[in-house]
C-alpha cells in the first residue's frame, strides 16, 4: 500500500472514530473530495464495520453522515443547479450505491452482506419469505367535480378530460396539466395513493405541486376570483407562481394564494417554495420555507380573548422566512418556529430519498408504511433504537429491513404486513 493509501486509511478511522484534529478533518474532507476511486473508501469502511463487530471500536458514526457531510459542506442542497440535481452528479452516484449497501444507522455494513455474522457471531439470518417492491409507477387518480375518476396510470398522454372550458392534460413526462379559463369555481381532487410514486401537477395558475405518497389535493380548475385556494392532506411541496390581482383586490397587487392544510393550519403565499407536512399519524404540521415568504395560521388554537384579532397574535400565526419551519403539534398549541431546520432533508422524499437524523423506530416505520403501502406491527415493546441516514426510495421492503436486523430489529412480512420485532 503507498503512502498516500496509508495516510487516508488513517484520516477514514480517525474521522469514523471522532478523533480527528482540526488539520486532520479539513485534510480528509479534501482527499475525500478528490477520490476517483470508490473502492478506496468502501475497503476502509468495510474493514471499520468489521473490527467494530468483532468488539475492536465503536464506531462514533456511520458513513452516511460522511456522505451528507461532504455533499452538504461542499455545496449547500438548495442551491444546486435545476440541471444538474444532486443525484445525478457522478460523486455521488457512487455514495448512493454505498448508503445502499450501508444502509441506516450503524448497523448499515449489513444490508447486502445480511450473511455475515455479527460481533457475538450469530448469523444475521433473513427472516423473510415475502417482500414488497418499491412503487414502480404512479397510481394517482383524479375525481372530477361530477364524481367521475380518471386513473392516470392507465390514462395516455394528451387530453384526458374537460370541465367546461378547461382541458385536463397529461403530459409526456407523466406530469398532470389544467389549459384553459373558466367562469365559475369547479374543483377536482388529485389523490396520490399509499405505495404509489411521487407525483407532480401544474396547477391552471403555472404554480405547480408535487405529492407524496398517501396525499391529496383539491382544488378549482381555474381559479376565479381575487384569491387562490386550495385543500392538502398528507405531504405536498409547492412553488407557487405569482399572479396579478384583479383591479383593488389581492396584496401588493398581487392574488394569494391560501393552502387549507387539512383544517389544521392555514398557509398564505403570494409567490414562493414551500413544503407541507400534514399527514394525520405524524404528531404534527410542518411548514418549511424554502423561498419567498409565507404566513402560517394556526386553525386548532384556543379561540382569542373577547377584542383581540387571532393574526396578530403571535401565537397563532407566524411569517416565515427563508430556511424557516412552523410546527403545529396538534389542538390548542401555539406555533413553534425552527429557524434551522434540515432542508435537505425535509425535501428528500421529493428526491427519491429517506432521510434520517436521529429518527425513533416509529417514525422510520411510518414513512415506510405510506411508501410500500404496508401495515405496521410491534410485537411487544417498540424497540428503543435511534437511525440516521439517507437510503434510496428504489429497494424493496426486504432490502432495506434487513440492514436494521443487526441492530437487534427482527421483522417478517405477511402479505401487506410488516410485524416488527426485538431480538
């Protein structure tokens, strides 16, 4: 081995150990940077993961915090250039390969080597007969405002529908279109099922709308009016366009448009980037602000004093700069603002991502859940383990279970259930 090899052997088990002077960390982000070849780094990773299974180290972190480190640190997320994304970019075809191998968390090393034995020497065993693919098209459907569903995954492109004078269109990429003005309010409902691919839709304005798995939206073909309103349930990124208000209507001459975040919430925008997290089984609503600036209204709050107006009160309502979150927790709670929030990770699901800083097991298995469209089951106690981590939205079910099984998680999968287990 050269010396060169020598040197960033030890800088990877200095890094993975947290024990690297200030000169050392910048000296490994640098040679890391400058890598061409990928099996340089696995080979030294592999050999970390193998001495901390035989009880040589604790490892203080594992490689996907490396990965999103360097990515992070070397050019912010956000901004990224639109035509050349992340994922795309050849450093980090080869990272993501490895966080598939490594999976989450520290138990990562095994999920594609789940034969290997474990530091007790117990064979981490697959405990599965039956899998689940990771969704492989888009089952999304519309319902008209007659009742009348169109399947998309069934549809071609072109013009799938009209109400009145405006066409529904569906794109070659996939994407959902509405052309034309109408004269009246008429809403449709665009549904994107647990298990089904992300979605996305442009909306008669230009603004345009991207859904997650197990999300909904409803809203008017054409918008009518001096103000633009929409309904979301589940997980729903938006960039909005901006748009004229009629002649002494709008703000700032401009039309808002205003999110009804499944009667919990209210977002107000005129123009602007934002994520809503809304879906009923996390334990509360989040707005993230990517760009522009939004109002967030609480809609479960205590009613106000006799004389006060709610959305002057901070509690109730907040405007959110660039970089910011609101959290809602549910009935009766104030606004909690994030100033820092991960946005990278936030955004992940959009881009074919989980994402993970220290997230319990219930969480991880809820985005799980909506994403294989598979019920969740604990046999006793829900394990008390922590995972960080970013994996692909590509592998099945099985694939990426079994990198947890080496932390002690047993699992077993019963058609379109999942019952999870403590060793």
């Amino acid at each position: 081995m050269s010396t060169q090899n020598h040197r960033f052997q030890y800088l990877v088990q200095q890094y993975l150990n947290d024990k690297c002077t200030a000169e050392e960390l910048a000296e490994f982000w640098e040679q890391v940077r400058q890598l061409k070849d990928e099996t340089v780094f696995q080979a030294e990773l592999e050999t970390h993961w193998q001495r901390s299974a035989a009880g040589n180290e604790a490892p203080a972190m594992g490689w996907e915090s490396v990965l999103q480190q360097v990515f992070t640190k070397a050019e912010p997320f956000l901004h990224e250039p639109a035509a050349v994304p992340m994922w795309r970019r050849p450093v980090f075809r080869w990272a993501a390969a490895a966080v598939v191998i490594l999976s989450l968390g520290v138990a990562a090393f095994f999920l594609l080597n789940n034969n290997k034995t474990t530091g007790t020497g117990e064979q981490v065993a697959a405990t599965t007969v039956q899998d689940v693919p990771a969704p492989q098209n888009n089952r999304a459907t519309i319902t008209l405002a007659n009742g009348q569903t169109v399947y998309l995954d069934s549809a071609g492109n072109g013009a799938l529908v009209s109400e009145g004078n405006v066409q529904v269109m569906k794109l070659a990429d996939g994407q959902i279109a509405y052309k034309g003005a109408a004269t009246e309010l008429v809403y449709n409902t665009l549904t994107n099922p647990r298990g089904s691919k992300v979605i996305d839709m442009t909306l008669a304005d230009g603004s345009r709308i991207w859904l997650n798995a197990g999300s909904s939206i409803t809203y008017p073909v054409s918008f009518v009016g001096d103000e633009r309103k929409v309904e979301i349930k589940g997980e729903v990124y938006f960039e909005v366009s901006s748009l004229p208000a009629l002649p002494g209507g709008g703000v700032k001459g401009k039309m808002p448009f205003i999110v009804n975040v499944n009667g919990k919430a209210e977002v107000k925008v005129l123009g602007t980037h934002f994520n809503i997290n809304a879906y009923d089984d996390e334990p509360d609503v989040r707005v993230t602000l990517l760009e522009g600036s939004v109002k967030v209204v609480s809609r479960e709050t205590v009613p106000p004093q006799s004389g006060s107006k709610r959305e002057k009160d901070n509690e109730l309502a907040a405007v959110l700069k660039p970089g910011e979150q609101a959290a809602i927790a549910g009935a009766h709670s104030p606004l909690t603002i994030h100033h820092s929030p991960n946005l990278a990770q936030v955004m992940a699901w959009k881009n074919g991502l989980f994402s993970f800083t220290g997230a319990d097991l219930a969480t991880v298995m809820r985005q799980l859940s909506r994403w294989y469209d598979v019920q969740v089951k604990y046999e006793g106690q829900i394990p008390d383990r922590k995972f960080s981590g970013e994996i692909t939205h590509d592998l099945t079910l099985s694939q990426l279970m079994n990198g947890l099984q080496s932390l002690g998680i047993k699992f077993r999968i019963d058609g379109r259930t999942m019952i999870i287990q403590q060793k």
